[in-house]
C-alpha cells in the first residue's frame, strides 16, 4: 500500500472537460485531424490561466499556472506536508461538515484531492461578444473528458512545484485520451476515454492508463501485453485489469460491502510459524446481505460469493458477484440440479462451488476431501502452499457449516497451525470493529472443526492470464 | 405585518412633479432592491407617450396594459444585477380611486409575467415574491400602497408601509467582473435558418453552467450563509467566477461510453467579454445572495442582448439572415442622477450616444448629458474577416482589437441598419425630439 512510504503525498486532480469535435468530413483523415484539433484546444484550455484548483474539504483554489496564485493562507513554496497539516486539522470556515467526516476517515490523508475549475472571469479574449456563423454541414461530436491524473511529491516538496508537475500530468493524459480515442476510432463514433490508475510493484509504484469505455478487457490484452513488458510486470497474473484499479484510502466503495477484513487483525503468536495469507483484494459476503434473509442455509452461498468477488477484484472477470438465484440457476443449467432447486433454500457444498466456479467464472477448483476434522491439523503444507501459489480464498464444507479458509499460520517444524477464518454466518452490518472484535474474521484454532465431521474443501485455481 | 419601503426621496420629488400634469391617470413603474425585510425603491418612470399628439389617458379604460408592461420589460433590461421592477404606480384623480387598485393588481401580476419570461433563471423559494402597487390621489396627494404576490395570483393585496428617506443607495456596495464567452450553438440540418432557437436552447445549458458556478468574492466562496459584510471591506471586492465543468450523464449517473455525435447544418459561436456589475444593499445580505445578485447579472446580460440582436435582426433584415459575423450590441453605463448607481444600456454598433441618451429620456425619463454616458467598459471587435475562410475554430478567425468611442463601423462593410425608430422592439413607440 502506498501508504508505508511516509515521505511522499500524493495530488490526485479529477475534473471533467469538454471535448468538442466538429468533423467537416466522415473519412478518416478528417476525422483524425478534427479530433486532433479538438484535444489541442483543451490542452490550451488546461495550460491556460483560467485553470483553477480547488482542495477538496478546504477553501483554497489554486491558479496553477498564474505563477500559483491561492486564495489567502498558503504560498508557493508552503511544503506539501504543511498542507496536509491544514486539511487534517479543518480550518474553520463557516462551519462546513467537512471536520467530522475527518473522524470517521481512517486518519490517512496521504492524498490531497483535487477539483479542476476553469475561471470564467478570466477573459482570453478583450473585445465584447460576436456572433459568428458557419453555413459548412459538419458532425459535432461532444463528450465529457473525465480526466483524472495523480502525481507523487516529496513531503518537503514545495506545492507550487507539485502543482505544476500536475499541470504537466493533465497535459500528458490528455495526449494518452487523444490516442486512445483513435486508435478505437469507428467512422464518427468516438469512445469515452476513461483513466485507470494502478499500484505496481516498487519501485514503479503508480501508473496511470486509458481505456476506452465499453471496450471489455478481453480486447484489450495486447495493449496490455506491451505495457507489462514496459513495466516488467510477470505474465501470468493480472495487473492492469479495470478491476485492479489502484482504491484510494478515504474513497468509499460504491457497493457498500467491507474489503479485506483480516487486514485489521494481528498474527497470534505461534512459535516458529509464517503465515500464508489470500493474495489480493475481497468482499466479505454474510448471511443477510443485499436484503437476502439465507440465515440457516445460505452459509455456503455465501462463502461461494466472497470467492467470485475475489475473482472479480483481481481482473479474472469482469462478472458480478452472482446472487443466490443466479447461483442455484447455474447448477441447474450444469444438470446438478433440478429446476425446482432455483429459488429454494437448499443448502449447497464444495462440489456445488466448484461446479458453479466452472460455470460462471470459468474457473477451475480442486476439491480437498478430509475424513475427519481432526485430520486438518496435518493439511498445513497443503493449505500453506496453495496460498503462496494461488492465493485464492478457500471455501470448506463439513458438518453442518461452510466457511471461508483466508490464510493459515503454519510452522514447518512443529505442524503447530491456525485459521483465518471469514465466517458467513455473521447477520449484523458492515461494521469493521464488530466483524473483528466479535472474531466473526478472525484466527481460529483446531477446536473450531468438529473433530468428527468428514470436511471437503473447495481449493479455487488461479488462471495463468494478463 | 406588511413589507416596508424605503423611498429615495429624489422619487418623492419626481412623483410630486408628475402630480401637477394635468391628466387623470398617469401609470409607470418603481425600480429598486428587493431585500428580505423590506424594499428599496431608487427611481420612479412614467410610462412614455403612446403617439405623439395624443391626449394624456383620460381613464383607466384608456390605459393600455399591454404598452406598460412592455415598458417594464424594456426597463428591465436596463437594469444592473441586484435592482429590479419592483412595481407599478397609477396617480389618478380621487373617482378612479377605487378602479385603480384593480387595474394596479392587472398590471402588476401582467408585467412580471412578461418580465420573467425571457429570463434564463427563475425565482427561488428564498427571493421575495411580493410586488408593489402604488396608487396616489392627484387631489389629496395621499399614497395607498400594497403588494401582490406574485406566486399567489389569488391572494389579497397586503398593505405596505411607503417611507421617504434620502441617500438609500448611498452605501451600496458594487460587484463588478468581466465574464469570458465561448459558445457553441449546433444548428440542425432541417432547421438550420433557425438561429434564435439554437442560440435559446444554447443558452439555457450556459445558464445551467452559470448557476452552479463557484463565486469567489475576495477570495472565499460565498456559498453560505455568512453576512456578506463580515467577509471584508466591501469596497475592496473582488469577484471572481469558477466554473464546473459538464458531467455530462445519463438520468442513471453512468457515464456515456461514446461522445454524442449529432449532424449539423452549421453553427454559430459566441465569443467575447461581458462586463457584468450588481448592486448589492447593505442590510443583512447574505454571502450566498451576492454571488447569486452577480451570476443573474451575467445571465440577464447575455439574454437581453441575444434577444434584441435577433429581435433587430428581424426588423431590419426582414428575413431573419444574419452576416456571417455580427457583434452583439455593447453594453454602456450611465449614472443615475442623485445616486451612485449606474443603469445600462445596450448600443448597437450604428449608435452613438445621441440614441443612448434619447433612450434613457424615453425610458427612464431623465436626461443624461452624452458625455456622461460611459461607453469604455466593453470594448468593440473591428471586424475584419469575411465569410468563407475554410474551417474555423470555434473563435472568431480575425479578431483585432481597437478602442473605439464610438462603435461605428468604418464604411463598406455591411450593418444592420436602423432606421429612424429608436425603439428596437415597439415600432409604436415614436422618436423623442
């Protein structure tokens, strides 16, 4: 996470810019040369004086390219880390909501967010208005450019220098939208050219593409294949997927639901043990979400949704989370089951996920088959590999429950071996502290197996793909 | 409780002068500031002469309701952000006494109906909705004054409190910015002659643009609810406009995944620098009503003028064509005697001050002398390119830029001529000599 590297803040600037192309004729070198025109006009606009910034959560705006002229308080050369000090603390100007949501962030404002406005008091031009006309028979072609580009500075850095180097980034994904937008060019249709910014391994860190909206990601491999050659990324894991999309501290998720809760705990002591932990980003899916009432049966639907949303997450597809509908549906179109299975409240198990992975997600699973519970204490190396390997989230059937399998703390030399455990039972809310606190995804020792209970776990294969 | 009304006594002066004209009935209409408590009225103007040579009404049935209300809408234009026709007022002999306040409740809900329709912006909850009807008695001098409101047409008139005071506007901060223009109007293939209306439609996405924009005065966003004196001296403001850009979505919040691509049978592009200003009292005014007094400014500026662009277009160019290059009447100032107020004006480039000073005389019904008419805020493009110089960008593709003192164009290129009639709009309305 980005956040380890104290000495560095990063600028994230977001606005929305108006692209207008007016395509005298349909063939493609007019087309190209109108659009090339077209991005040359915002280019303009962005360098020009009339680009403000606006901090989010404080009253300052910024003429970036007006030798930065702010509204009163800060300075030029005022270093970075001092104004990240004066939004922290939320200057007090007319009483805005903005000093208590600070709370409930997570106290990480390593980003300092930032809107584009254009200053229409800034008059380019000098004389009074003129109405001109064009009698030529054109295409116009209109969109909004939801530009959106980051840039990383030194805490000590002086502001005045990271905001133009912001300027200069706007610059630079401007061109990178202008190409985007012709290189999938179709006679006069123009696709929306959206940026994606991903956290790649040090010391690249973070790197931000476009991609045309409404192109799927399947199209779209062999410009990513150019771009894990010039970023030397491996070529058998996903990284520039739209799903792997670098999540901002402080932005909420849209969809509600808590990611990576295991990343609040700490390890239990264990002598001599590592652990093995999921690789990757997913949701956690419980009893009585999305007003589902699955409470005594859902259990391994659950865990089966927290999977796919690890897949979804990571780039493997670009499918939803299915809900249990779509689940039982699935298995009925495999013939497991009958079509009066759908919309029942029948439980399902691990042969049941790993038919449904198939189905779905085209995703291939082993399945684990341990006679008795006690016999889990001697899967550690199993367990401990297929983390390190796949790093999927493990569903495990047996008795009368179903769980998620997050990582086990495993010692070579002992066999000493605990769980992380993500249990589906949990009814309450999306509340982080009591999910953890009440051990609801917490480590777990060999008394929580029923000794007896023969178990089958589902042990999801990661796909080799870019 | 009623709405107060502080009267510049200069008003008082004016409507004691139009008492002692022989005529029965004498209409026109009050200007002022509307503020939450109360209102301030800063000029009175009678309603012009229908034709020259008639007799002053001599009845209420006489009066043309239509011919004041038009004068208020023409008033209106003529007025800087933060003042507004507040009202009518009738004097007429102590018979029509009681008729008057029915035809003052006519004319009232008339008149800011016909107001209110070109705007760009309408009324929100906050403004004040209540308009004035005053009637004075040419006999007892006796003032009766209500108001309507507007919102209600079938409430009762209120009565109001009509107070004289002098030096009403005297501490009257002024906001004062030049607003850059950039626009483009698609004009569609089947209807590319009708430029009005793609300029209407046009405009009311700017007015969208222009409502939800961030005003700064003195560098702090004046959103909220802070008294507009506390954020600093007003005589040192500083106004300035930011703009959001278009999100452009669906109704769904999704973003588009391709640009909206229409045909056009042409386009026109509107570019330049308006000179805006509003008036702002000084009683408890909020921050967030002074941003808002200047952006309707801005709004009105660039309506009135396309209007009566297009409005002069039809009248002297008959068919409604334009030249491929036009400028919009330019925007002059000139003070109202007794107050540090100015009013405006709009020139189009054939005029001079001469026409601008018949037109506040008609209007407004006081004399201005020429040289006090200030005509250095907006500067005139001199036009020097023609049609048909291949693509264009969405500038004007020559511009040079010359301060004239005068807007007229050196001979041999084509204006719009104006004839006679001064009035652009009511060729009803005769030339004052």
């Amino acid at each position: 996470m980005v956040a380890s590297d104290r000495s560095a803040i990063i600028l994230r600037a977001r606005g929305s810019l108006e692209l207008r192309c007016l395509l005298d004729g349909t063939d493609g070198s007019h087309v190209q040369k109108a659009v090339s025109r077209a991005f040359e006009r915002v280019r303009a606009r962005v360098t020009s004086q009339a680009l403000v910034f606006r901090v989010r959560d404080s009253p300052m705006f910024i003429w970036p390219n007006k030798g930065c002229q702010v509204t009163e308080g800060i300075a030029e050369t005022t270093a970075c880390k001092d104004l990240q000090q004066r939004l922290r603390s939320g200057e007090p100007d007319g009483g805005k909501r903005s000093s208590k949501k600070k709370d409930k962030r997570n106290g990480d404002t390593s980003v300092i967010n930032i809107d584009l406005l254009m200053e229409l008091t800034e008059p380019g031009r000098e004389a009074g208005p003129t109405l001109t006309r064009r009698e030529v028979r054109h295409h116009l072609a209109q969109m909004a450019l939801p530009v959106d580009c980051v840039v990383t500075a030194g805490m000590d850095d002086g502001i005045g220098d990271a905001f133009s180097r912001l300027v200069g980034a706007l610059c630079s994904q401007l061109t990178d939208m202008e190409s985007a937008v012709l290189r999938h060019i179709s006679g006069t249709s123009l696709l929306v050219p959206q940026p994606f910014h991903f956290h790649l391994p040090e010391p690249t860190g973070l790197v931000t593409l476009v991609y045309p909206t409404g192109v799927p990601d399947a199209q779209l491999e062999s410009f990513r294949k150019e771009m894990h050659v010039r970023f030397a990324l491996p070529e058998d894991r996903p990284y520039l997927r739209r799903a792997n999309a670098y999540h901002f501290p402080g932005e909420p998720f849209k969809d509600g639901y808590l990611r990576n809760p295991h990343l609040a705990l700490s390890h239990p002591a264990l002598e001599d043990a590592k652990p093995f932990l999921v690789q990757g980003v997913y949701s956690y899916h419980h009893y009585m979400q999305d007003r589902m009432d699955d409470s005594g049966w859902g259990c391994a639907y659950r865990s089966l949704q927290t999977i796919c949303s690890w897949f979804q997450q990571q780039g493997y597809t670009e499918r939803v989370v299915p809900s249990h509908k779509e689940i039982q549906q699935a298995l009925v179109d495999v013939g497991d089951k009958p079509s009066s299975f759908v919309g029942s409240r029948q439980w399902i198990g691990s042969i049941e996920v790993q038919a449904v992975l198939d189905q779905l997600l085209g995703i291939t699973s082993r399945i684990l088959f341990v006679s008795q519970g006690s016999e889990l204490v001697n899967q550690g190396r199993e367990l401990a590999s297929h983390f390190q390997r796949e790093g999927t989230p493990i569903m495990i059937g047996g008795g009368v429950l179903a769980h998620t399998i997050l990582g086990v703390l495993w010692s070579e030399t002992t066999g000493d071996i605990r769980f992380l455990i993500l249990d589906p039972h949990y009814t309450g809310g999306e509340d982080l502290q009591l999910v953890t606190d009440k051990g609801w995804c917490g480590w777990k020792g060999m008394d929580f197996w029923d000794q007896r209970a023969y178990y089958n776990l589902c042990l999801p294969q990661r796909p080799r793909a870019i | 409780m009623g709405r107060g009304y502080i009267v510049e006594a200069l008003v008082e002066q004016y409507l004691v002068n139009l008492q002692t004209v022989h005529a029965s009935c004498i209409s026109g209409i009050l200007i002022g500031q509307c503020s939450s408590q109360r209102d301030y009225v800063v000029l009175a103007a009678q309603t012009p002469q229908k034709d020259c040579g008639a007799v002053r009404g001599c009845s209420l049935g006489d009066l043309d309701a239509d011919w004041v209300t038009e004068h208020g809408r023409q008033v209106s234009r003529m007025l800087p952000g933060g003042l507004s026709v507040l009202g009518v007022f009738l004097i007429t002999s102590p018979d029509l006494s009681k008729e008057a306040q029915n035809t003052l409740r006519k004319l009232v809900y008339a008149m800011e109906k016909l107001i209110s329709m070109g705007r760009l912006w309408n009324l929100t909850e906050e403004d004040v909705s209540e308009r004035v009807g005053l009637h004075i008695c040419s006999k007892t001098k006796k003032a009766v004054c209500r108001t309507f409101d507007v919102r209600d047409p079938k409430s009762s008139a209120r009565p109001a409190d009509w107070k004289y005071q002098s030096g009403v506007s005297d501490s009257w901060p002024v906001l004062k910015c030049s607003v850059d223009l950039d626009l483009y109007f698609p004009l569609s293939e089947t209807s590319s002659e009708n430029l009005e209306n793609s300029v209407k439609i046009g405009l009311q996405k700017w007015a969208k643009q222009m409502e939800s924009s961030v005003c700064l005065i003195n560098g702090k966003h004046s959103d909220s609810d802070a008294e507009f004196m506390c954020i600093g001296f007003w005589w040192l403001l500083s106004l300035r406009c930011l703009c959001r850009p278009p999100q452009m979505s669906s109704a769904l919040g999704e973003q588009r995944s391709s640009a909206a691509a229409e045909a056009c049978g042409g386009s026109l592009t509107l570019a330049g620098v308006l000179q805006c200003r509003a008036y702002l009292h000084s009683h408890k005014l909020k921050a967030r009503q002074a941003a808002e007094a200047i952006k309707r400014d801005i709004m009105n500026t660039l309506s009135s003028r396309t209007e009566m662009f297009f409005e002069d277009l039809l009248i002297n160019e008959g068919d409604g064509k334009m030249a491929s290059q036009q400028p919009l009447p330019q925007r002059v100032f000139a003070p109202l005697p007794g107050t540090s107020l100015s009013l405006c004006d709009y020139m189009f480039p054939d005029e001079g001050a001469a026409e601008v000073g018949e037109r506040f005389k008609e209007m407004l019904d006081f004399d201005i002398p020429e040289e006090q008419i200030d005509m250095t805020q907006e500067r005139v493009a001199l036009l020097l390119c023609t049609s048909g110089l291949g693509f264009a960008t969405h500038s004007p593709c020559v511009e040079s830029l010359n301060i004239l003192p005068t807007s007229r164009f050196p001979p041999g290129i084509p204006v719009s001529s104006h004839s006679a009639k001064i009035c652009r709009t009511i060729s009803k309305l005769p030339v004052q000599l």
